[in-house]
C-alpha cells in the first residue's frame, strides 16, 4: 500500500546562518556514511522519503522543527555533504532551491552517465523527476506554488523525491516526499507518508476517489476535439463564480440542476474569470486531442499540459459527466515534536519513535566528535519529551 505524504511549515524569509551550515554539513557527514554502512544505500533513500524521518533529521542536525528552512537547509547541507564521495557511497543529491532546483535533470544525466548507467535507466530516472514536479503542482491543487525540487538516487537506482511549495497569502510552506518502493502508479496516491499542520482548499486528482475524473479526462483527449470544444464552451457560457446553482444544456436536453458547495471548483482560487476563454489553453488541448495518449500519465507528461489544462479537464467531468473529483486535502495530521520551543504535539507516535529509536542506535556510530554527539544524544530526547 502507498501512502501519501505532505509536511506543512511556516514560511521562512531569514538566511541560515554559515556557522549552522557548517555545522550541518559536518553532522550529516558523518550521519550518511554509517547510515550507508550500517544499513545500505538504498535504505537512506528509503527513509528520505519519509517526512517524519527527513523532519527528525532536520531536527537532530540543528534546525528548528516547524521552518520551512529545514527543507532546503538539510538538502543543501546533505549535497554538500556527499560531494566528492557520492560514488563511495553510492548515494547521488540532484536538484535543490529556485534556478537549482530546474538543474535536476542534467544533474541526473551527468551521474548516470559518469556511472555509465544504461541509457533507458537514466532516463527513466529524469522522467520520473519530471512527473513528480508535474503531479504536485497539477493533480495536487491546493495554492502551493513548487519552489524546491531534490532528486535523491542509489547507484542500484532507487529514488526518493522531496519538494516544497509556497503559499504567498498564508506564508507558509508545503512539502511533498515520494519513494520509488512499490510505487505502481504515478497519477494515483504516489506520495509517501502524510504530515501537515494546516488544511487547505485542494483538488486532489491523485485521489483514489478522483479516478472516474483521470478515466474521462484522458476520453476527451483521445475523442473529437470539436466535441471537447463544445464542452467548455457550455461551461464558458453558463458558468458562475457567484452562483451556486448551474442549469446547463446540452445536446438539446438541460440536464440536471448542479448544486455546488463551497468546498467545489466555484471557491477554488485557480478558477478565475475567464478561465474557459484562454487561447493557450485551446492549443494545449488541440494538442492533446490531437496525440491521443493512451492514459492520465501520458497526458500530464505532455509538454505544455499543467495545472490549467488539468483542472479545465476536471471541470468539464464534473459538471457535464457528473464525475466528482476528491477535493479533500491530502493532508492527514499534525506534525510536531520537540523544536525550538519544546512544545510536543505528538500524533503519529509510533512514527516519531521509530525515528528517534532509529537515531538513537546510529548516533553513536556516527563519525563525529563525542561533544556532538552527547549533542545529539540531547536534541534526540528533548523530541521525546
């Protein structure tokens, strides 16, 4: 069974101070190698892909629980960390903050080439970098723009993603973690472990629930595009942000009166004035209809199809076809323990304590001074607490 995953964080605005940095880099030296030694390579990606544990990281290596910057902090501080033996360990960092982050891909293809992987395998590898990007920016619609994106790999080719969006209005952060372990389906609950401190307004298309929207969706684009044009423009004509009951026609025949509560597409802030009525978004579709993919997948992993395109798509499988797409947060529980201000607010404890019971046993194998350690050792029981 896969989980989903998303942490949530107030939004930083300050800068890490270089001797934190430092500090964090040396620490999570020495937490990676015997993490690779004890436990293999494919293990560390396995737990970053866990929020709670890449948190108690974050958390044991200095940073405050509940910053934003513990993201962008500790990924930045496990590159530097590796660099120049990431082939030793088998453990590759690709990807990070803003202009970096849109580096991944070339980051991947230069390891897999240095690594003289098999061509398919890299690939593969920047592909699902790509549509992980793609999925939590366009089938997770809930006011998140995408700022950080980190791709973590093993030589053996298991991967792990964490990436951070930004919501300006609230100013706080979300990130999202992905693991390559059993996951079959990209488009359908692909995320790893769930942890959030606020709920939102979301359309969730990765949604079990969402899957008669993804199965109609993809039926528009391989039919007419005449016909899916038709559509949205009975939407276009008929739709209102104000009301809350839509009488449509169709085909001659007026079909059922749609009541839509506030938690539909009517509040949502994606669906602005004049949404069905953008030219870009015509020629995305006609591009669409026009290569027929074969399924969801292939039609986000389109050039030019996003959040738009998606959510146009939702609506007429909504509203037309009676499809309701989940608009629960993915979101499932709050997350916090320890932090700066000690103030513990335990819900997943089970998770919590394999964490801390995880660092307690490697902690002390760590190759870092017994002053830092004790450190640690401290940090890791004030969690607890």
């Amino acid at each position: 069974m896969i989980q989903r995953g998303i942490a949530t964080f107030g939004l930083d605005t300050g800068k890490c101070p270089r001797w934190l940095f430092e500090r964090m880099v040396t620490l999570g030296r020495g937490m990676v190698w015997i993490i690779a030694q004890e436990y293999g390579p494919d293990e560390f990606i396995r737990r970053i892909g866990d929020p709670v544990w890449f948190q108690s990281l974050g958390t044991v290596l200095a940073f405050d629980w509940n910053a934003s910057g513990l993201t962008t902090i500790l990924t930045a501080a496990l590159k530097e960390a590796l660099r120049g033996q990431e082939k030793e360990l088998g453990i590759f960092i690709c990807g990070g903050k803003g202009k970096t982050s849109r580096k991944t891909p070339s980051e991947i293809m230069n390891w897999g080439q240095r690594l003289s992987l098999p061509a398919p395998k890299i690939d593969n590898l920047v592909y699902n970098s790509k549509m992980a990007a793609k999925v939590d920016s366009a089938l997770i619609q809930d006011g998140f723009q995408i700022y950080h994106h980190s791709f973590f790999f093993s030589s053996r080719g298991a991967w792990s993603v964490v990436q951070q969006g930004m919501n300006q209005e609230n100013q706080t952060a979300r990130r999202y973690h992905w693991h390559s372990e059993k996951i079959t389906d990209l488009v359908c609950q692909p995320h790893s472990g769930i942890i959030s401190q606020v709920k939102t307004p979301t359309l969730d298309l990765t949604a079990q629930e969402s899957q008669k929207t993804r199965l109609l969706s993809t039926q528009f684009v391989q039919g007419n595009f005449s016909c899916l044009m038709k559509d949205i423009h009975i939407l276009n004509r008929h739709f209102s942000r104000t009301s809350q009951m839509v009488s449509l026609e169709h085909d001659d025949e007026k079909l059922t009166l749609l009541r839509l509560s506030d938690n539909d597409f009517t509040s949502h802030p994606v669906v602005e004035e004049n949404f069905f009525e953008s030219p870009y978004l015509k020629r995305i579709l006609a591009k669409a209809c026009e290569a027929k993919p074969e399924n969801y997948e292939k039609l986000l992993s389109l050039s030019g199809v996003g959040p738009k395109t998606i959510r146009a798509l939702s609506l007429v499988s909504e509203v037309i076809y009676g499809a309701k797409p989940s608009y629960e947060d993915p979101a499932r529980y709050s997350f916090a323990f320890g932090g700066k201000d000690h103030i513990p607010f335990p819900i997943n404890r089970k998770g919590y304590d394999e964490a801390i019971e995880f660092f307690r046993r490697v902690i002390p194998k760590a190759r870092i001074s017994y002053t830092e350690k004790n450190k640690m050792l401290v940090k890791l029981s004030k969690m607890r607490s």
